[in-house]
C-alpha cells in the first residue's frame, strides 16, 4: 500500500507529492541541530524506498540555499520564506534524493512519531554525509521548474 502526501510553502510557489510505503505515523521524524533548521523549527522525513517529486511555480522565487559541506541545495521560497526540502543531485537523476520538511505536508499532523532524536552531523566528512544522504533520503521522481 503506498501514502500519497501533498505539501507547499506558504504561498504555493513549491509544492510537493511524497509517496511513501508507510503511512505518516510510521515515518521516522528528525530534528537536526543545525542552526538552519533550529531557525526554520525543521522536522524532517523520508522513505529510501518511496519517491518525491517537487514542482516550482516560479523558478525566480526559489531559494537554493546551500551551508557547510555546501552538498545539499535547501529548497527556500523567496516570497514567502518556507523551507521546503533539502535536495542532493548525483551524476545522473537517478541520484537525486531529498528529506522532506514534513511541517509543509497537508498531512503533518498525522506524524506522530517522537523525533528519532536530535541528531548532530558535526564532524561527518562530505563523503560520509552523501552515502547516508543516498542511502536514507527519498529518491526525487521529478523536479520541475517552470
């Protein structure tokens, strides 16, 4: 059985469909301590097994913020600020994958789930950081701009 989600910033430049195999409560739910997603109250998820695909309204009000090892692009809409999913690309689209910020899906209310904890990244080398990006986050089926 898969779950369909739906998500978007706040004005709807960004949207998203997050299939899943689980159901919303049994997604795992993290809580980074970095200062992006402290400032942005990030809580995030993904499925290695499920697919994302992400649409841009209006590729001039997209925000490809990138910090740190600066090996993710966090998907910030310029009018109206929210941080919607962070996206690693690879060689080939079949690389590409995302963490969802789950607080921008329609169904955010439905992760019930305590976060898996507060985790902390500091210290990971860049390569260490993109074998678990590839090996956790959700595989992106399209990203679409315009």
């Amino acid at each position: 059985m898969t779950t369909i989600m739906s998500g978007s910033c706040h004005c709807g430049n960004l949207t998203l469909s997050f299939e899943s195999r689980w159901p919303p409560e049994e997604l795992p739910v993290w809580t980074c301590e970095c200062s992006f997603c402290r400032l942005h109250g990030a809580r995030t998820t993904s499925d290695p097994e499920g697919r994302v695909s992400i649409h841009v309204k209006e590729p001039g009000q997209l925000s490809r913020y990138r910090f740190g090892l600066a090996i993710a692009d966090f998907l910030v809409c310029r009018r109206c600020g929210v941080y919607v999913a962070a996206l690693i690309s690879g060689a080939s689209p079949e690389e590409r994958r995302a963490t969802i910020n789950l607080t921008t899906l329609a169904e955010a209310n439905r992760f019930t789930r305590a976060p898996s904890s507060i985790v902390s990244y500091m210290g990971e080398s860049a390569a260490a950081r993109l074998e678990r990006r590839k090996r956790n986050w959700t595989p992106v089926a399209e990203f679409r701009e315009g």
